[in-house]
C-alpha cells in the first residue's frame, strides 16, 4: 500500500508572518537583497550573488532578450528558454551580452524620403520618441540626422510630407566618433545639453545612440547585475537531450547561470547530464537543477547530481495543469518548507549552503515575500515578469483592457515536447498538455513593478528587524491562519466605490 504523508500540503496564503523588534537603525534604504545563487562554504568562500532574489522564468512568453536586459539593470537575471533552437537561444544571450550599458543600438530608424505618419506610427509602436534618419532607413546605414517629437507636431504638421522636412539635419546634431566611452559620451551630453547623442563610425554610418535619460536611468538603478566585464548577467535553461551542444554553444555566448528547466527533477536523466557537464566543465559553470517538492528530492540533485542551486515547485504554476493532469505535485509552501529545511541540515552537516529557489505559484507580492521568508533563497517567476511591457509578446486590446499572452512550456502552443516526455525514449509518445495558453493583464513597465514589490519586501524585513536575506531566514516566524483570519485580512465593512485596476493584479 501506498506511503501516506498525513501532514496537509500548503499554500503561501495559508501564513502570516510575525512582527519581529523594529529598532531605530531597520529603514528600507539600509536593506540588502543580495542572495547566494551557487552553492558555496559561508566563511570561508566569498557567494557568487544575486542583486535581488528574482529570476525569471525560462519560457516562450517570458524571457526574451529586452526582458533579460530590464531584469538584470534591477539586480535579477532571467533564464532564455531552451524551447527553441540551440542558434536562437544562443542569439539571445549575446543580444544581453552585446547591450553595453548606455551604448543603444537604434531601433527606430526611418529613410529621409519616407512620409511623417510613417514615422509617427513607428514611434507609437515602440515607444520610441527619437528616430534615427538614415540613409536607407537601416540601423547602422549612413546617419542623415535625428527625428525627435519635438521636431512636429502631429495635429499640426502634415503628415504626408517627407521626414527630411522635419527632422534635424546632421551638420546641426552634435555626434561622436566609435570607440569613445561611456563617460566621454556622457561627458558631452552634459556639455551639450543634448538628450541625444548619435555614435557614427569612420565612414559615417550610425553605430549607436546614448541618451542622457539613460545616465540617470543607471543612477537610479545601482543594483544592476554585470559580469567582470560590465556586460549584463543572463542566464539559459538546459534540457537533458541536447544539453551538451546546448551548453557548449551558451558558454561560447557567455551565458552566466545555467539550469534545466524539467517540471520533475527527480530523476537519472537530470544527473546523468549534470554528471557529464560538470565532468567537461568543472565548476567554471554555475549549473542549478530541478524541479523537486520533497526533502529527498533534494539530496538526490545535491548529493548525486552536484547541482549549485536546487528549484523547488511542481504543479504551483499559473498557467500549470500538471496536477489536474497527472496528479503529482505539493503545495508550493509545503515544498519550500521541507526543501530549506533539509538545505540547512545539509549545511550543518557539510559546511556547504545550498541555494534554493521557489519557482511558481507566486501570485502577488506577499506570496514572493513569504516564499522568501519561509526559507527560498531567491524565486523564479513566470506570469509576473509576462505581464510587463518587456515581455517578448505583443500587447492586445480585449473590451478596452490591454493584455498579454501567456503560455506554459507544457502547452501545445509551446511544443516544448523535451521537457514533458518521461524518458529519452518516447520522441512519439502520446502528447499530452500540462500548461494553458492564457491571457494576462499588462502591468506596464518591469522596473516600475519590480521597484513595488522590492519597497513591499524592504518594509517587511524591517517589521521582522532584519536587514538581510539570511537574517531574514533565521528570524522570520510565520503562524497559519485560518479561514476566518483570511476574511479578517480583507477590507470588512467599508465601501469602496472604485478599486485601481492594479490593486486586482
Ligand atoms: P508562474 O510564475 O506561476 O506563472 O509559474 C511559472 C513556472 O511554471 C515556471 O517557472 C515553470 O516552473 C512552470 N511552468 C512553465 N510552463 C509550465 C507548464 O506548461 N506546465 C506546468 N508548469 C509550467
């Protein structure tokens, strides 16, 4: 007969956290959200760190290249999906790896003799308010000269007229030479007073652009997560079929983390593969494994598998249906409580700190602030980082509310048959769905929301009078709450006319 667990599997919602002595030196500004991302020995080895405790999800709708580079100015780092040729993924890493700091390569560019309402839909569509005027309207073609929106006036001016009747020619634009740095590019906007500098090459075609809002963008952004190189931290997720290819062509794209992406990690496929990368590469790779919901499951991948971080979570995704489906999984609280719990007995016993990272399920921001507390190093999330502008999807309208589309790995859309199938084996095996193709609201800019939930996070440490991740674990106390304590926590005998439609996300 069957094992059975009697205790109950929970959910983030089902706790509360406890108010800790909040002294005069807990202030937000005082709080680090730094976080180990490999495994390392506390004391006597320096962790390789997040800035924040947040990645992002290796799916299709979710970590793209303008998402990668958005997470990591904010201190987190997202994982390019691996449900897509080895030559895509690997473009999308060099594409975070290629954004230098300050350096932009332009993507709205238009041809001198091209009409105004072609470039005034070009700059509605991405957003830009400056476009480059080139010769032929390409990115790095012979640079004519800089259509900014203060050059028309789109109720005024005629649409139909060519662009070279408005745009600001290049003998009046100040410009600078390739090979010049940030600080001297910097330096002239400053003198200039420019918004805008264009970068040419010897023969006059246009290299980049640097914007002044994107000195101070960086100011305010001093978390931002780089290499030893200054260049943006991205990460790429494996499977266990391609992965030795995969891996040697992500190294060459200079990939900083890497994982699998399996909903079930528990298993020989994952370890034979981490066995054998770690057997090519030694530990120049930072290479994290899962999914796993249980005590055992994370023995298996630290002990056997040599992974540096663990992912915990299995059937909490939003858009999952891999427990309606196939009946395993855990509450994602559960699984959380009982993985730390066993990383710190591993610890104790070996010297040797495990991260481990809540992955799914977090559908707001005190589910990402308890995940925290309960004992994750740092989460994984999907829905939340999709709903952002920089998500790699388009905006749609439905009945005058904007979204964007969402779909698991495990859905048909994704095709991401690796992931799902039971064995190397079964390439025609029945398929199955284990994800939904859904919709979700448009929240507008990443670094506005992740700004949010960080302030929410700082203010909770500073109620449990800590002022760091790991005192953060140590000293959270959390109770359940009932059902009646639920309905306490909402509002209760008021009337709200209006609710912010932010405050349903
Ligand atoms: P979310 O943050 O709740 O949207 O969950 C994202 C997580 O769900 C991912 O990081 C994956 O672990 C998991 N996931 C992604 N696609 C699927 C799927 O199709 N079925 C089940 N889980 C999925």
């Amino acid at each position: 007969m069957a094992e059975i667990n009697e205790t109950v599997s929970r959910t983030f919602d089902e706790y509360l956290l406890l108010p800790g002595l909040t002294t005069k030196g807990h202030y937000p500004e005082q709080v680090s959200l730094k976080v180990p991302v490999a495994k390392y020995r506390p004391g006597k080895e320096e962790p390789y760190c997040l800035g924040i405790p947040f990645t992002s999800a290796a799916m299709q709708s979710v970590s793209g290249p303008d998402l990668a580079i958005a997470l990591a100015r904010k201190g987190g780092c997202s994982f390019t999906f691996c449900s897509q040729s080895i030559e895509e993924q690997a473009a999308m890493v060099r594409k975070v790896k290629e954004h230098k700091a300050g350096f932009v390569d332009s993507d709205s560019n238009i041809a001198p003799d091209d009409p105004l309402s072609k470039a005034i839909a070009l700059s509605k569509k991405t957003g830009h308010s400056t476009i480059a005027v080139t010769e032929d309207g390409g990115r790095h073609s012979r640079l004519l000269g800089i259509l900014t929106d203060k050059d028309y006036w789109e109720t005024k001016d005629d649409p139909r007229l060519p662009v070279r009747y408005y745009f600001t020619p290049l003998e009046r634009l100040v410009c600078a030479k390739e090979g010049v740095s940030l600080e001297e590019a910097t330096e002239i906007l400053h003198k200039e007073k420019k918004e805008c500098l264009p970068i040419v090459d010897d023969s006059g075609n246009l290299a980049s652009l640097v914007f002044r809002k994107d000195y101070f963008d960086h100011k305010a952004n001093p978390l931002e997560l780089t290499d030893e190189k200054k260049r943006l931290f991205v990460g790429a997720a494996l499977n266990t079929h391609d992965y030795l290819k995969r891996a040697e062509t992500l190294i060459e794209a200079e990939a900083d983390l890497f994982c699998f992406d399996s909903s079930d990690g528990y298993s020989e496929w994952q370890k034979d593969a981490a066995l054998q990368l770690r057997d090519r590469y030694g530990r120049k790779i930072i290479l994290g494994g899962g999914n796993v919901v249980s005590a055992d499951g994370f023995r298996f991948l630290v002990e056997e598998a040599d992974l540096d971080f663990v992912k915990v979570g299995i059937g909490g995704g939003s858009i999952c249906i891999t427990r309606e489906q196939k009946g395993i999984g855990r509450g994602q609280a559960s699984a959380v409580i009982e993985v730390a719990a066993e990383r710190d007995r591993y610890f104790q016993e070996t010297g040797i700190y495990v991260p481990i990272c809540s992955d799914g399920g977090l559908n707001n921001d005190t589910n990402i602030i308890m995940a925290l507390a309960l004992g994750a190093d740092f989460v994984m999330m999907g829905r939340y980082f999709a709903m952002t502008e920089e998500s790699p999807t388009p905006k749609v309208n439905y009945r005058g509310m904007l979204y964007k589309p969402y779909w698991g790995e495990g859905s048909s859309r994704a095709r991401n048959w690796q992931r799902y199938k039971e064995s190397d084996k079964d390439e025609d095996a029945m398929f199955f769905e284990e994800g939904v193709d859904a919709y979700v609201p448009y929240s507008g800019s990443l670094a506005d929301k992740v700004d949010t939930t960080l302030a929410k996070l700082r203010s909770t440490m500073c109620n449990l009078g800590v002022l760091s991740m790991d005192k953060l674990h140590k000293n959270a106390r959390a109770v359940r709450v009932s059902a009646m304590t639920l309905v306490e926590s909402g509002t209760s005998r008021v009337e709200q006319f209006e609710r912010m439609p932010t405050e349903k996300l």
